[in-house]
C-alpha cells in the first residue's frame, strides 16, 4: 500500500513537471526527471511460466515387445517354505523393466515483466515431444518362495515366476493409458 501511494505521488509529480515545462499544454511524450527519493517494486525481471493446454501419450509399446531384465543372487535363508530345519542357500530371481513412451504436450508459455512503464505479458503456444520413461519392478510378495517366520519375507524361485510378475504389471499399465493416447 505504502509503495503503491509512493509511485502514485511521483506519477503525480512527473505530470506537474510536463505540464509546467510544456507552458500550460499536455505532453504525450515521455519525459525523464530526477527522483530524489524513491521506492518501487518493479524490478524488471521476467517471470515465465508455462500452462499445460494439451497432453496425450504419442507411441506405446506393444505387449510383445515386452522383455525385462531379469536378476539372480544367492542368499541365505532361515526356515524356508515355514520348515525350521531348512536354512540354506537359495538361488532368488527378480525382475525390472523399463517402457519408454513419447509425450505429446501444448503449452502456454507467458513471459511477464514487471516494470514501471508496464508492458503487456507476451504469450505463445508451443509444442513439444517429450520422451518419458516408467519402471517396473517384479513384486516379491508375489513370490513362490518364503523364509522366516514371522518377518516373513518372499522371493521368486525361477526367472519365469519375476519375469511374469513385472510383464503383467507393465500390461495392466499400457491398459490404462489407452485413454490417455493421441488421436492424431
């Protein structure tokens, strides 16, 4: 509020000043004058920001396609399959996959100034094409495999039970985004 009277008494002030140089007439040109002392808010940086118009997925992977990384590591188990006396060396199997998708986005960019003079925001609409990745990771609970008792942790036995495990997952995901995908 404080700023906001201040400038409006050097408007003021800058008025008076044109009129009086301009004998008695209104000048419409601008003119520079010396501010003593001031304070003003307007700055003159720009701030951009960008508003989302559009977004839909460009390109999908097919299921076919579909082939995850599938890892293997030896672990020690205690009580495996609920049996006290079976702690061994069990061979663990998981799985990862990664789809990688094109993003179709139209945003609204506006760059806005703020300076005394005022200057109107500048806008423009921009396309882009974004390459998006999502990660899959094989869910151990679903495991055939346990070990401890309570704790009870869980594990894939064979490189087919992970790898099904993240291929379902990554194909109940490209379902839901068919209502996401481009109609272009």
């Amino acid at each position: 509020m404080k700023n906001q009277l201040l400038f409006t008494i050097l408007i003021f002030l800058y008025a008076t000043v044109g009129f009086a140089q301009d004998n008695g007439k209104l000048s419409t040109e601008n003119k520079n004058i010396t501010i003593i002392h001031g304070a003003s808010t307007a700055d003159g940086k720009s701030d951009i920001s960008e508003r989302i118009l559009e977004e839909c997925i460009t390109s999908l992977p097919k299921s076919s396609d579909l082939e995850p990384v599938i890892n293997s590591t030896s672990q020690y188990l205690k009580e495996v399959n609920g049996d006290p006396a079976k702690n061994e060396f069990v061979q663990t199997f998981s799985a990862s996959l990664d789809i990688n998708y094109m993003l179709y986005q139209k945003v609204l960019v506006i760059v806005a100034t703020s300076s005394v003079q005022g200057q109107e925001p500048v806008m423009k609409v921009m396309e882009k094409n974004l390459k998006q990745t999502k990660h899959f990771e094989a869910n151990s609970a679903n495991g055939d495999l346990f070990a401890n008792r309570s704790h009870r942790q869980y594990y894939f036995s064979s490189a087919d039970g992970a790898k099904s495990d993240v291929i379902r997952q990554a194909n109940a995901w490209i379902k839901q985004q068919s209502s996401v995908m481009c109609s272009k």
